[in-house]
C-alpha cells in the first residue's frame, strides 16, 4: 500500500507499483472468476481480466441478447459461457454484476452454491447494505469483497485499450478465508484500476448513489436543461443556447478540467469567464447545497434504495424506462445535440 497526500489528508491507496499485474496473476493463479451478468459493468470487467491473463468464465441467462453479446465478445458457450447457476458451481470468485433487481431475483439460485472459501465480489455495495430490504445475506464461510469502478464498464473497457486505468474503490465486508484483501486488490488490478481507494460497503453506496442523482447524471441533466431554456427563453437559437450549455462544457473546458483540476481550466479561460465564474459559484453552491443534503438524508435511511427496488421490480418497469428515456431524447435540447455531435469535424 501507498501513502497519498489528498488535499492534507493522508490515505492508503493500492497502485499497480506496488501490486503489478503479474502479483495479482499469482494471488489468483488457481482460482475460476465466474463473472455473473454481462450487462453494464460484466463485460469491461470479464473481458480486461481475460485480456490481462486471469482465468474467466460468463455466467448469464441463455437466449437473450446478452447471452449473444457474449458470444459475439469470443465467450464460447460450454467452455467460457454457461448459464448462471452452472458458472456460479465452477466458479471460486463470484463476480456478482447483475442490476440491483435482477440481484435481488437471482439470490435464491445462486447463494446454494456459494460454497466455504470462495468469494463473493460486488461492484456496488447496494445488495449488502440495504440487506433487510434486498434479502441478500451471504454465507458466513465465504469472502465477501467489492471492487468499485469509478465509471461505467464501457469506460473501463475503453481506457484499458488505451493503456489507461480506471480509478476503483474497494472493500472487504467479510474475510472468511484470511484472503480477502489480497484477492480483493488483485481483482482490482485485473479489472484494470488506476488505482484502489479503501471504503466499505456502506460508504460506496451512499456516495455512489449520491453522486448518480447529483453531479454525474440527475444534477448536471437538471442544471443544462435550466440554463438552455432561460437561454431559448430570452430569444437564442437552439444552436447557440446547446453550444453554450453542453458543447463548450464537454468539448473545451472539461478536457482542461479532467487534465489539471479546475484551478487550471479557469487559468486557461478569459479574464471576464474567471471573473464571472468566481462571483457565481458561490451563490450555486449555497443554492444546490441544501438540495444535496436532502439527497443525501434519502440515500442514507435507504428511500432511494427503496424506490430503486419497487420500481425496477415492476413487469412493465423496461418499458416505462424506455418511455422516459425517449421523452429525454426527443427534447428540443437533445435533438439538437444531435446535430451539433454531427456537425463536429472528426463526423464529417
């Protein structure tokens, strides 16, 4: 472990200097990582750990379009790709990365074969900590750990193209084996991390689902759609009022903000944009603050979760996903960013 300074607080990180990729082969060089679901963060994780040398198999439900997804990856049906129940027999690490729901719904079936010494892994601590509510309570004789990629698993998948990491918390709920932290840190590392922050399971969820319903996805979605309608209000052009909201945002001034932190964006922006920026941040953030800690209060006596389980069991819950999502699409806002992305040079 490495000690970081972050901002006067001192923290124990995990980086590939300290545990290269070839320690963590050699912590897992016997062991079978059933990955479990092949949907959101299943095939980033499945496919840079087969890429990176680790012995993988999918364990999915037959039939599907994401059973044909993992064939189309190079997953051979009867060597690398079985369905749920039998991967979760061969495997010694259950990667368990279904949706919430469908985790909820798969519990029953899997946890007979979660056998003593093998290790339970999650990507998002919402099963375990919301257990009274979700049912999943797992075998005192097994690891229970999680390894957190900061992003989606296509993100994961495409920076580990590039030569990239994607940073990663992790954490041990329960250590059954005395192995738990370094199977946990070696999965982290042939998962493809930048590098592995320590939480628990609790504090993952908690700033997770804080984070999607705040600045990541609900919050910033809320604040664009704010600002291009009092824009169109007062008489801009679609095109202007996207490019000013989204396209500047994403195109010129995150790039500077993701390289160097924002100090260095507004360094590189017009004295008038600092000078306006410095004065307005202010009276955002006394304005949003309270809306955060109202989230927060949600997150933490598990409404959110609550709301997540109800609504995502429903029968019909797909297609009123899709309801929303295409209300969402087919705003004026995002239409026209879909010609704006067009429109850029490297479509053209």
């Amino acid at each position: 472990m490495a000690e970081m300074n972050f901002g006067g607080v001192v923290e124990q990180v995990a980086t590939r200097d300290e545990f290269p990729l070839e320690k963590a082969r050699d912590v897992l060089k016997n062991e079978t990582i059933a990955v479990i679901g092949y949907g959101v963060q299943g095939p980033g994780q499945a496919l840079n750990l087969r890429d990176n040398g680790f012995n993988v198999i999918i364990g999915q439900r037959k039939g599907g379009k994401t059973w044909e997804k993992a064939i189309a990856d190079g997953w051979v049906p009867g060597e690398t790709l079985f369905d749920i129940e039998e991967a979760a027999e061969k495997g010694t690490i259950i990667q368990y990365l279904l949706s919430d729901a469908a985790q909820i719904e798969v519990w029953p079936r899997l946890k007979p074969r979660l056998t003593a010494g093998k290790a339970l892994y999650f990507s998002h601590g919402f099963g375990i900590t919301y257990k009274e509510r979700t049912g999943i309570i797992p075998p005192a004789d097994v690891d229970v750990i999680l390894v957190a990629p900061k992003g989606s698993g296509t993100s994961l998948r495409r920076m580990f193209l590039e030569g990239r990491g994607l940073n990663s918390s992790y954490a041990v709920f329960q250590d059954a084996t005395g192995r738990a932290r370094e199977r946990v840190i070696a999965l982290g590392i042939g998962v493809g991390s930048g590098y592995l922050f320590e939480t628990d399971f609790k504090r993952e969820v908690y700033s997770d689902l804080t984070g999607e319903r705040g600045t990541l996805m609900g919050a910033i979605q809320g604040l664009l759609l704010a600002q291009y309608e009092v824009l169109r209000e007062n008489g801009h052009s679609p095109s202007e009022a996207f490019n000013e909201t989204v396209e500047e945002l994403t195109q010129s001034l995150m790039p500077l903000f993701a390289e160097r932190g924002m100090d260095w964006m507004y360094a590189n922006c017009s004295t008038t944009a600092q000078r306006g920026a410095l004065d307005w941040m202010t009276p955002f953030h006394d304005a949003t603050k309270p809306l955060f800690e109202k989230l927060y209060r949600e997150v933490a006596c598990g409404n959110e979760a609550q709301r997540s389980i109800d609504t995502n069991s429903k029968p019909d819950y797909r297609e009123k996903l899709e309801e929303e999502l295409k209300a969402l699409r087919e705003s004026e806002m995002w239409r026209t960013g879909a010609v704006v992305r067009k429109l850029r040079p490297e479509n053209n």
